[in-house]
C-alpha cells in the first residue's frame, strides 16, 4: 500500500458501502454487504441520503483475527 493511501485512511472517518467492498477486496457482493447492514450486522450512520460506515469499524474488522467458525458444527 503506498504512502499517500495509507495517510488518507489515517485521516478518513467514513467509508461508503462502495469503498468497503472495494477494501475487502469484493469477497461479497454489494448486495451481500447492504443485506448485513439491514439485519444489523454492520452498523452505520446515514449523512444525507448515503449510508456510511465508520473508518474505525472498518479497520476493527479488517484487522480483526480470523476464527474457526465450523467449531462445534
């Protein structure tokens, strides 16, 4: 990641559903993404009529460990 990218994430305080999906590389569809932030699990704010997430959330879950979820199936 270069330079410039890594100084505007520091300073960035929201992320559009566009931007995230682009940050997790498009592993989910946008619809996917938008039916998650329905049911609740991604949280958002509304600013105008754009949904937004907020940077420190996005960088919690990017950086978050990964599990095992097929534990105890």
């Amino acid at each position: 990641m270069d330079d410039k990218r890594l100084q505007g994430q520091k300073n960035k305080k929201f992320y559009t559903v566009k931007e995230f999906y682009a940050e997790i590389g498009g592993v989910v569809t946008k619809s996917q993404i938008y039916r998650l932030i329905k049911q609740g699990d991604i949280p958002t704010r509304k600013i105008g009529s754009k949904l937004v997430l907020s940077a420190e959330w996005v960088n919690d879950f990017l950086n978050a460990p990964f599990t095992d979820e097929r534990k105890g199936a």
